[in-house]
C-alpha cells in the first residue's frame, strides 16, 4: 500500500504528502523518540503522539514512509514546514494509536 493510499482510508487524513507513492512495508508504534530512533525499520508507517519538529528529524533518520499523528494530536506549522522541506510524509488521525496500527496491519 502507498501512503497515498492510505490517506483516502476515513481514519487518516494527509498533511503534507511530499512523496504520495511511497510504499509503505511495515508499521511501528512508539512515542519515545530516542527509542524509536533505534528501532522504527525503514518504509514503517510510524503511528506517534508526538507532534513536535523532531519527529521530522526521527522519520528522516529511520528513513520511514510516513508518520501518522495520532489521538487528534496538534501538528503545528512548524512541523508542517519542516517535512515538506525534508520530503517526509505526515499523516493525522482522531484515532488511538492501537486503532490505526490494526487498520495498518489490514492494509498492508
């Protein structure tokens, strides 16, 4: 599945989707930045509260396909800027984290 894809499924919605045709070949759940870091594997979607500029840095850096911003967590115009210039994928839901990571799981 693309992120492209999975951005017209009704529980996630696009941010900013730079690279749409990205596949997305796994999935990872986690908050804890310096443990996501060591363990997201590359083209993970990665389902995250944390809404802050350093999950632009943490996608780059674990080369995933796209980040989903969970539980209606604000994602900030800073952070919008940051992955458009990066070329990061970012996605936002109302949903729990668990919900999207089962929706995931199904798509791929």
């Amino acid at each position: 599945m693309t992120v492209s894809e999975l951005a017209k499924t009704p529980d996630f919605r696009a941010v900013i989707m730079p690279d749409g045709e990205r596949e997305i070949l796994g999935g990872y759940a986690g908050d804890l930045l310096s443990w996501v870091m060591g363990r997201a594997p590359a083209d993970a979607a990665w389902v995250t509260i944390m809404s802050n500029v350093n999950i632009v840095a943490v996608a780059m850096l674990r080369d995933v396909a796209a980040v989903i911003v969970a539980e209606g967590a604000e994602v900030g115009e800073d952070v919008i800027a940051r992955a458009a210039e990066q070329g990061i994928n970012l996605l936002a839901s109302d949903k729990s984290a668990y919900t999207l990571c089962v929706e995931i799981a199904r798509s791929i």
